[in-house]
C-alpha cells in the first residue's frame, strides 16, 4: 500500500491528515468529504519553484494547474508561494479574478475559448492568451483592436510526442484536438500571421504532451524540438520567442504500481537540453514556464466516505457500497484509474478479502476500485481513498440529483471549509417552473 506523505496513523490506529483525526473530520463534516492537506500543497509548489532555481537560474514561471481543482482558496494559497495560474474557461479565470489572484501571471488555454471568455480575459490584461487556431487568433485580434489594446499571446504548439499513457490524455502527437503542429507547416504560417497583425503580441509557444508520464524521455524529446522551432522561426520569419512554456504532465504515484521519479529530475534533464539546444542554435535561452499539473495536489487530498450497504455474492465478488462514487469521482469510471485506499478507522488492519467499493449512483460501472485486498469492512466504516486531491471535485457532477461534498482544507490540526456541502435547495436553484404547467 502506498501512503502519501500528507498522511500517518496515529496512536488511536485512526487515520491523520494535517494533525487531524479523519474520524473527528467525519464526526464534524460528515461523509462524503474532500479533505486537503495545505501543507503538502505548499511544499509542492515550493519544490518546483526551488527546481527551476537551481537548474534554470530562477527564469522560469511555474503555473499552477486550475483545472485539477480550482477554489478561491487554493488559488490564494498558490499566489502565496509566487507561482502563475493557467485556466481553461471562463469560470476558472473568474475564481481566479474573484481570488484576486495577479492577472499577469494567468495563462488562458483551451481549444474553443468563447468569445465572453476571451472578452473576460482581455478587459482583465491577462498575462497571457494561449492561441490553438487561426480563427482564435482572429478573434482575439478583431476584439484586442475593439479595445484598443495589444494582447500578449502564444501559441499551442504539437510537437509530434506521443506519451505512453492514457489515450484520452495523450495530447501532443499530430492528431490531436489542442493546437497547431509543426510537422505540415500549420505552426510556422500561423506564427507568421500574427507577426503581422497589429493587435497581438508573439511572446512565447507552449506544449503538452499528455498526463500521468513516468518517463523523463518525451519531455527531453519535446524541449529539443521546440526549440528547433524557436531558431527556425527566427531564421524564417526574424521573430525572436523569448518563452517556452513546456506544459507538464508530470506521473503522480496513486498506487505501489506507478513508478514515480523526483519531480525536480525532469526540470533537471530539460534545463539541460534547452542549454545544449539553445547553445547548437545560437539563440538566448527562453524564459522557460512550466505547468506541472496534478502533481501539486493531487497527493495532498483524500475523500472520506462511509460504508453502507454488503453484498457478498458467493464465488462471484462481495461489493462494499459507499455514500459517494462516480459523482465525487468520475475517474475510475473514466479512466479505469487506480486509488490506494484504508478504512480510516482502523487503518492498520490487515487486508485480507478481496472486494469492489462500489458507489451509490444508478449505474452499474459507479466503481471507485474492483477486487481488491482490503480489510474486513463492517457498515459504518469510514473509508478514505489516498491521492484525489485531482480532478475529483473539479470533475465532480450532480448526477441522480445527488449535492457535491464540501472541502476542507487542514493544517497544523486545525480544519476549516473552503467549500459548502451541497444540499437539496442546491440542487432545484436554477430549475424554473413556468406557470402555466
């Protein structure tokens, strides 16, 4: 079993995150709960912000990821320690606004931003508009000469990588939704066009070459091709990009079976192949941005939840039902994703059957784990899955009409809620009955 660091076991054989009894945060908030180890999240961002010190000379930005949860307050906590934010909507750039979080040091993405999106990001001075086509490109110029301003821009670029992971998250090979690729010339003519408008500003280019990598190898690949690019650009058209945003990525260890490495070894290994690269080019080393995704928090969260019903199928498969599922955690369901889990009120009981921890949606793939070895679990356990500090509330849905749990944010034993449980009037707020039904 994995256990991340955020976590221990205490003297009562509970469960602890940030100084606090998982039992007691039930007993308080009950179930299902998120529940984030600010701490861990903090010595996260300032890993990475140490990396690029070390091996960048400090010209770098890293960006905090929104789309793998976005609160108010996690967007302060990650203005706190220096880093950027990149966003992918029009409601994440708002939490960030709302947060009063430095517009320019947010990154707007996306492959089909609106044009209220793209308005919202402009009249804020945004650092800057991540462009994935041509007609993007357009608009944001026609809109930036509306309001007579000049937008910072760059450009998402495919690099031709694949990553060995998931395909629905595999993001830099030429057959992709995202961007604009280098191999038929679509990159280096879109470049060339918004050279020559008046309304926009060429800062920099960005990739991303997927999720969940282990393997340090396509991101070296990656950074040597991009910044071929960078010197065939100057080359070609004579324009100087001075930042390569190089997206991120980066593997989180959810489970035994992930091979992680250090984080601060891929900053280490691409520093490395932007000198050497830069140096053969003959061309300035770019400011260089990073977008390390999940793996700032990811391991800083767990969901709590508590047990319900057991069916036991003899000689087939005995299910455990809990009181959340697809709705706070739509990954498995998704992705076949796997998650280390303990029964947080006996958390060093020894495993010994085999169970599914099914959820409690009217679906039959509502699953958060299949077969696996877990203690013997009784009704009302407190189950506590490792690792969902990710794309689990961000994913989260009211499907069969059932509210989103609350956040908890812990530190130094203390709890406080950064987000309300839903609850029924919730979920009826926007339904409107017209009267003449």
């Amino acid at each position: 079993m994995f256990i991340p660091e955020a976590l221990k076991i205490n003297e009562k054989n509970h469960l602890e995150i940030g100084g606090c009894d998982c039992v007691d945060l039930v007993n308080e908030y009950g179930t299902p709960i998120y529940v984030l180890d600010e701490e861990s999240i903090r010595q996260n961002c300032r890993s990475y912000k140490k990396a690029i010190d070390d091996y960048y000379g400090g010209n770098g930005l890293v960006l905090y990821a929104s789309k793998a949860l976005c609160t108010m307050a996690v967007c302060k906590i990650i203005q706190q320690e220096g880093l950027g934010l990149d966003v992918v909507s029009g409601g994440e750039l708002y939490t960030a606004i709302k947060s009063g979080f430095p517009m320019k040091k947010v990154y707007f993405h996306g492959n089909n931003k609106t044009e209220d999106e793209l308005v919202l990001a402009i009249d804020n001075d945004i650092g800057r508009i991540v462009v994935d086509n041509y007609s993007e490109l357009k608009q944001i110029n026609e809109i930036a000469l509306r309001k007579g301003k000049i937008v910072d821009i760059s450009f998402r670029i495919r690099p031709g990588v694949e990553a060995h992971t998931h395909d629905a998250i595999q993001t830099g090979q030429i057959d992709s939704k995202f961007g604009v690729a280098i191999e038929d010339g679509e990159a280096l003519d879109i470049i060339n066009k918004a050279a020559k408008m008046a309304n926009v500003s060429v800062s920099g280019l960005h990739c991303h070459i997927g999720s969940q990598i282990f393997d340090v190898k396509p991101f070296k690949a990656a950074a040597t091709i991009m910044i071929r690019f960078i010197a065939k650009i100057k080359e070609t058209i004579g324009l100087e990009i001075n930042e390569l945003n190089l997206g991120g990525g980066y593997g989180v260890k959810y489970t035994n079976e992930d091979n992680s490495i250090k984080y601060e070894n891929f900053i280490e290994s691409v520093s490395k192949v932007i000198a050497t690269e830069c140096n053969k080019e003959g061309i300035t080393p770019p400011y260089m941005v990073l977008e390390p995704g999940r793996s700032i928090i990811a391991s800083a969260g767990i969901t709590l939840y508590r047990v319900g019903n057991i069916k036991d199928i003899k000689g087939i498969r005995k299910y455990i039902a809990i009181d959340g599922g697809m709705t706070d955690n739509p990954r498995y369901a998704l992705y076949q994703s796997k998650y280390d889990m303990v029964i947080a009120n006996r958390a060093n009981a020894p495993r010994v059957e085999k169970v599914t921890i099914a959820g409690k949606c009217c679906e039959s793939g509502d699953l958060l784990a299949k077969d696996i070895m877990m203690p013997k679990i009784k009704e009302q356990d407190i189950l506590a899955v490792f690792s969902t500090g990710a794309y689990n509330y961000s994913m989260s849905s009211n499907y069969n009409r059932i509210p989103r749990p609350p956040i908890i944010l812990v530190k130094n034993k203390k709890a406080r809620l950064i987000v309300k449980r839903e609850d029924y009037e919730d979920i009826v707020r926007n339904d409107l009955m017209p009267e003449d039904l």
